[in-house]
C-alpha cells in the first residue's frame, strides 16, 4: 500500500512512533516501502541504519517531480535529512549522490541573451541592419526583412536580442550550487561533512548530448557527499582487496560507466556506485538504506554485497519495478550459489 502526505495527516503519530510499544511498527529489513520518505524514515528502528545512499530527484523537469518548487525541494531534503540522525548507527553515514550544479526557474533573474553566431540560419548581423536603418530610419522590421531576405523574426532577434526562439519571455533559470545546501541541513540535524568522492560519468549515458549551445561546460561527473554521525566508525581494511583500496578505496575520483539505457527508470544511477560505498562502509548483514530508491539499484547492490535492504519510493510504479529487479538478483543469487 503506498500512502500520501495527506492520508497520513489522520494517522496518530503515536501509533507509529513510540519506540516501546511495539517493535513490529519499525520498517522491516529487506523490504521496499511506497510513501513519503520524510514520514516513513520515522517508522525506522532507531541506530539501526549501517549506510544510507541515495540519489534525490534534481529537479529538473522529470515527470515526478514536475509541480515541485524550488522551496518545495529544499524543503523535503531538509526534511529527510532531518530524520536521518535518530536512525544511523553512531559512527554511521549518510551519503548523497547528486549534480552539485543545478538549474531553477528564478522569475527575478535577467534574461540571458546569447546568439550562438554558429548556428544563425540568417548571416545578416545586427551591424548592418544598424547601418541601413541609419541611412533609412524609418524602416520598419518588414520592410527590412525584404532588403536582407530574411524573417521579420530575424530582424527583431538581431535588434533586440530575442534570440531564444518561442520562449523569449520564459522565465530564464539561476544555477545554484547545491553542495552547501545539503551540507547545512546536514549540521542542523547533527550529521558532519566527513568526505566527498567524484563521480566521472562516461560520454555514453542515456540521453547524453556531448556539445553546449553555451559556454557552460557540459555534465561529465556528479558528487557523493560522505556525512557522519558522531560515534565510533571502525576502519576494516579488509573489507576490500589491497588492489582495490588502491585503485578506488582510497582514492577522491571514481571512474565508473553511467547506465546505458534508461528504459525503465528516467534516472538511474550504475550499480557499481552504491556497490562500491557499501563495500567500503558497512559489514555484511548490515542494513542499507535507499529512501529515493528508484529502480532498486541500492536494494540489488545490497543483496549482492549480503547485506540487507530497505527502500523507500513516493512512486508505486517504481517501487514495483524495484520488486521486479530484486527478485532477479535474488534468482541470480540463488542460481549461483546452486553452481558452488
């Protein structure tokens, strides 16, 4: 059953969560929960937690996320967040892989306006459309369009610089730095920034498009964002090979693949990246958390690795696609362990 923000509005929140009452309220290991993370991280059993990893939506436009505000946005990492502190174990982490360059729409941002000269289907230049209306003033744009053999359109981007053909009145979008902003809702809920890895994508994920139409430079490598809560953190070397920690245990940059199709999931991010962080940061029969879980990728590293899972989604349809997925791993488990 998955629930809303509204129905659970009528649900007594001591129902759910006092911790001595029943401990069969808590979210079950190895299970992949529909609902708001912000209000099922609550059901969680407290210092429970080994790793939480996950992607959040970057508000770019997908489908679910297309009615969000900015302030909408922030708030909900805020919030799940927030619910993160009661859950981890001590000397736990919470890591955050997202774009630290993201886009909104800012109504009180300057339009930018930047003709791209290598792709005007017009050679006429604004310079000498100057330089007949100087010698011919009262020309209209009309009438200017029939001396250079062009649109009217052409004529008015030219002079005015609405080069941004069909939306010249959309508001333009500010580009605002995210890292910072996870970081603060992490101190206020009592998380400290421990680490950060780089994660360099590959030129063939989905939907890629190797070229701008601007000077911004386009998107090769995202962040994880390693946060700690204050308790002992045991340092097992062992958990990786010596080769292993050379090559990417140890190391600030993280060449992996992106996912080349995107068929089932509009954003995915490679099972080698959870699979790595858990590997690196937990013990097996740890419990690994995903509260925007997707297509299950956490929830399948997490079998792989022999730990357990739990996974959070708002989207039933995601969350029986991470059913599906986790069934296939725990097939090819058994299918393999059949062979030994």
């Amino acid at each position: 059953m998955c629930f809303s923000k509204d129905i659970w509005q009528y649900i007594r929140k001591d129902d759910f969560m006092t911790e001595e009452k029943n401990v069969d309220l808590y979210l079950s290991p190895n299970q992949i929960y529909c609902g708001d993370s912000s209000i099922l991280l609550q059901q969680i059993e407290p210092n429970s937690i080994s790793l939480s990893v996950w992607s959040p939506p970057y508000h770019v436009g997908k489908e679910y996320e297309a009615d969000q505000s900015y302030e909408e946005w922030t708030e909900l990492l805020k919030e799940v967040i927030k619910h993160h502190f009661k859950i981890l174990k001590p000397g736990a982490f919470l890591v955050i892989n997202i774009d630290d360059i993201l886009a909104f729409p800012d109504v009180n941002m300057p339009r930018i306006q930047a003709p791209n000269t290598s792709k005007l289907r017009s050679p006429v230049t604004k310079e000498q459309i100057l330089e007949v209306l100087k010698q011919n003033p009262g020309l209209n744009r009309y009438q200017l369009a029939e001396i250079f053999n062009c649109s009217e359109q052409t004529i008015d981007r030219r002079l005015n610089g609405n080069n941004i053909r069909g939306g010249k009145y959309s508001v333009q979008t500010r580009v605002k730095l995210v890292g910072g902003i996870i970081e603060s809702f992490a101190y206020e809920a009592g998380l400290y920034l421990y680490d950060r890895r780089i994660w360099v994508k590959d030129p063939a994920w989905a939907n890629s498009q190797w070229h701008s139409n601007s000077y911004r430079s386009v998107s090769e490598f995202e962040y994880l964002y390693f946060f700690w809560k204050p308790g002992e953190t045991v340092i097992d070397r062992n958990r990786l090979t010596k080769e292993e920690w050379s090559t990417w245990g140890s190391r600030g940059v993280w060449y992996i693949p992106s996912v080349r199709k995107n068929d089932d999931h509009v954003a995915k991010f490679p099972l080698e990246l959870p699979k790595r962080l858990i590997r690196l940061l937990t013990s097996e029969n740890d419990i690994v958390l995903d509260c925007f879980v997707g297509s299950g990728t956490t929830a399948v590293a997490a079998i792989e690795t022999n730990r357990k899972y739990i996974g959070i989604d708002k989207e039933p349809k995601y969350v029986e696609l991470s059913k599906k997925n986790i069934q296939l791993a725990l097939l090819q488990q058994s299918q393999q362990q059949m062979e030994f």
